[in-house]
C-alpha cells in the first residue's frame, strides 16, 4: 500500500474542490454507488443532496430492487430527479447483482471493461475499490479509492473507504485522517464517525471510539456494522456482558452477519457457555461454510466439552476447506493428546511449527510428547529450541530441566530448575530442584529447597515424606 507520510486538516473545509462533487448523479454514479456498497439510507441522502439525472423506468426500479436497493430508496430518486438524461449501460446490471449475490470477482471484471471505456468515471473506480477490498486485496483497493477521489474528491464515501483500507492495515492516525476529511464534507456521515471510531480503536483511544460509535448510531440507529464495533471495543475493555449485548443487537439488525456470531460464540465460549457458543458457531459456519476460523472456534469448543472425534472432524474439515491455512494444527494436536494418539500428535505439531517455526509453545509441547514417547534426543532438541525461543518461560525451563535430569545430565537440569525457580517460585519447582540437588550428592542444599517446598504447600505429602526420607538418609550417612 502507498502509505501517507504525513497527513493534515487545517485547510479541508474550506478547499474548493469539495465543490466539483455537486453535479447530479448519472445512472452509473447511483448503480455503482449501490455496487460498492453504500447504504440505502446514503444513497437516498446523495440523491436529495445532489438530484439525479435519470429517469426510473419500471425496468430500472425492478433492476435496483434486485441489486440490494429498497422502495424507499427508489421513491427518493424518482422525486429528484432534474432534467438532464443520463442512461446506464446494459453491461453494468451484470456486475451489480454479481456484486449483490458476494461473488465479487465476476462483477470485478464487468467494471474492469466499464473502466476501459470510462476511465474517468469516479464512481466505477470507487466500485472497483470495493470489490477489491471484499477480497482482501487492499493495495489495489487503495489504488482505486485514490483514483475516485482524484476525479470526485467532495464525494465523503471514497474517503470512508479509504479510512477502511487504512484502518485494515493497522494505521490509525491515517484512518482518522480520511475519515475526518469524510466528515468534514458531511458532518452527518454516519460512516465517517463509524470510520473515525473504528481508526480511534486502532489507535488503543476506546473512549474516544466509543463516543464516535454513538454519533455513527446518532445518524443510523439501525447499522449492525457500528453495534459489531461497539462489541468489539468493549471486548477490549473487558465488559465481556456489554460486548455480548453489541453482538447480539448486530445479529438483530442483521442475522447473516457471521463475524457476529462469530465473536458472540468467542464469548459465551469464555463464560462456559459452550453449548451456546456452539449454536453460534454453527450459525456462522452456515452463513459463511469456507472460513476456517469458524471451524477452528468450534473444534476448541468440542475439544472444551470433551467430545473429541465431533472436534477432530472439524479440524479436518477445516484444512479440507482451506488446506494452506495456517492454524488449527496445534488445536488438532490437543485434542490427539486428550485422546493419547501420541503420534498422530505429534504429525500435527510439527506441521503447526512449519507454519509458525518460531511458537515456543509447540516447540515445548512437541519436546514433552516426543519424551513420553521415548524418542529424548529429539524431544530435547525442542524444549532446548523452546527456551531459547522464549527464555522467560518458567515451563520451559522446568521441562527441559526435567528431560537432562532423566539423561543424567545433572549439572545442566540443575541449571535449568534454578532458572525456572527465578521466573516462577513456586513449591513444585523447589521440590524439582531439590530431587535434582539429591542426585548430585548436595544434600544439605536439597534439603533447604525441599523446606520450601513444604512451606509453600504446607497440605501436600509428598513434600513433607521427600523432607523426612531426606533427612532420615542423611542421619544414617552421618552414623555411618
């Protein structure tokens, strides 16, 4: 993406090319506007606005109502319109109810050839835009929103849309900028203040997001879009109920917005809800089949409630959809180790390394697993990697401890269990340290972790039965 070095504002409201957007819309403004996205409610606000140069015929009215636009939308563009004729071409219907339908890239190549013709037509580049962006291909969104707002750049929707591409790439402070310019055309955008929110969020400034969200409903009280926002921040912040009331209110105004279900399922999963979270699993998995995501919530969640092969089928499922994704193999692996199909476990963490070679922890599950299952040079060869991925890791240290201690490599294990005692004292790491201290010979020492061990815990036997053992052996060489 073309980035933006700096931005600023200081002179926005007052540029006189925020005028040159004035003109009435054409046929093929309104058609594309509808294609790329932009709302019903906005695009009857464009056609009071700005008039329309276009005659609704009963064709066209039954044209609109297939692509996504509603009768009060129509009614609006047939009462403003002027006298001035403009006609779409018969090409652009195919494009838009591809668009409608979600298969973006059969309408992508409509407007390509529409370009062609029509290279200065900002509204086509500003669908092209869109289209690009609902593939994720957001250089070439960037691209196109820039083309529209070079040759429309009063229309507040190119910059909504560049403020979206931005906000995707993780850049706020350029996010709020264009969608501050958006506002600064029309301060009653409901976009623009979802778009101003959505940078403010980027940017870590919740409460600032929160109040933009509330202006966005101000002006559109019904956008799931804002309220999935609105759940999304307060997530962030940690009012795990208030979020659950955004997403379900999203799921309200819109059912088939999976994303919401989607993250509501996250929720409930992290109350204990899991056969909740499952119902709203399955419902995203309906509205959207192929995202992995999906299937990767829903196998934890089977795993969660103990039932493991509904789980590994749908992890199977999951690569089977999208065999290139790159997750679900650690979530495969936990549940093969729920089940002790040790090898099948590790098949699985090994392919999730070669996604992630740097993950400590597939590297220190995979060390644990190869060590149960007897192969100790290789599993010490990932717990060593495992630690040095991650040296503040007082399990890692623990285990790799463990694995030297049970190849007789005493110095090095004592090492490792008095390191992972620095970053975690806890009485199971004395007690570890003391048997490894046993070993050496360093009895008295052994003796002083195993005290604190029993301290710590003062209920657990076993601490206090290795003390007495220890001091019983220890009476016994000293009579000797």
């Amino acid at each position: 993406m073309h980035k933006l070095l700096t931005f600023f504002l200081a002179v926005v409201c007052t540029c006189p090319c925020l005028a040159e957007a004035r003109e009435p819309l054409t046929c093929t403004d309104t058609v594309a506007l509808l294609a790329g996205g932009v709302s019903n409610q906005r695009l009857g606000e464009l056609a009071q606005e700005r008039k329309v140069s276009f005659q609704v015929s009963e064709v066209m009215q039954r044209n609109l109502l297939k692509a996504g636009s509603d009768v009060a939308t129509v009614q609006k563009l047939k009462a403003n319109r002027v006298n001035v004729a403009s006609n779409c071409s018969p090409a652009i219907w195919t494009g838009v109810f591809s668009a409608h339908q979600g298969n973006y890239s059969r309408a992508e190549d409509v407007f390509r050839k529409l370009i062609e013709d029509n290279p200065k037509t900002a509204a086509l580049h500003f669908a092209l835009a869109y289209f690009r962006q609902q593939q994720g291909v957001w250089d070439e969104a960037f691209d196109e929103y820039s083309t529209s707002k070079e040759l429309m750049p009063g229309l507040p929707e190119t910059h909504i849309g560049l403020a979206q591409v931005f906000y995707q790439s993780n850049d706020g402070d350029n996010a709020i900028g264009e969608a501050r310019t958006a506002l600064s055309i029309d301060p009653k955008n409901a976009e623009g203040h979802r778009l101003l929110g959505l940078g403010l969020y980027s940017n870590g400034e919740s409460g600032a997001a929160m109040h933009a969200f509330r202006e966005a409903l101000r002006f559109q009280p019904d956008n799931a879009n804002t309220y999935y926002d609105i759940g999304m921040t307060l997530n962030d912040k940690g009012d795990s109920q208030a979020a659950t009331d955004a997403y379900r209110k999203a799921i309200q105004l819109n059912p088939a917005f999976w994303q919401a279900h989607n993250n509501l399922g996250i929720l409930l999963h992290d109350e204990g809800k899991l056969n909740e979270a499952i119902a709203q699993y399955k419902e995203a998995k309906l509205l959207a089949p192929k995202e992995p995501t999906i299937r990767n919530n829903l196998g934890n969640t089977y795993y969660d409630k103990g039932e493991y092969e509904v789980a590994i089928a749908e992890f199977r499922e999951l690569f089977r959809v999208d065999p290139n994704w790159k997750g679900g193999h650690s979530g495969l692996a936990k549940v093969f180790l729920a089940k002790r199909d040790y090898q099948s476990a590790i098949e699985q963490l090994k392919l999730a390394i070669i996604d992630n070679p740097t993950a400590s922890a597939e590297h220190r599950v995979l060390g644990q697993v190869l060590q149960l299952t007897h192969q100790q040079q290789e599993g010490l060869r990932e717990l060593r990697i495992a630690v040095e991925l991650d040296p503040d890791s007082a399990i890692a240290h623990h285990l790799l401890g463990t694995a030297l201690f049970e190849a007789n490599n005493l110095a090095a294990a004592s090492q490792e269990f008095h390191e992972s005692l620095r970053l975690e004292p806890s009485a199971e790491n004395h007690y570890f340290l003391a048997a490894c201290l046993m070993a050496m010979g360093h009895d008295n020492e052994a003796l002083a972790e195993l005290e604190l061990a029993s301290s710590m815990k003062p209920g657990q036997n076993l601490y206090r039965a290795r003390k007495e053992e220890l001091l019983k052996l220890m009476r016994d060489n000293k009579v000797q």
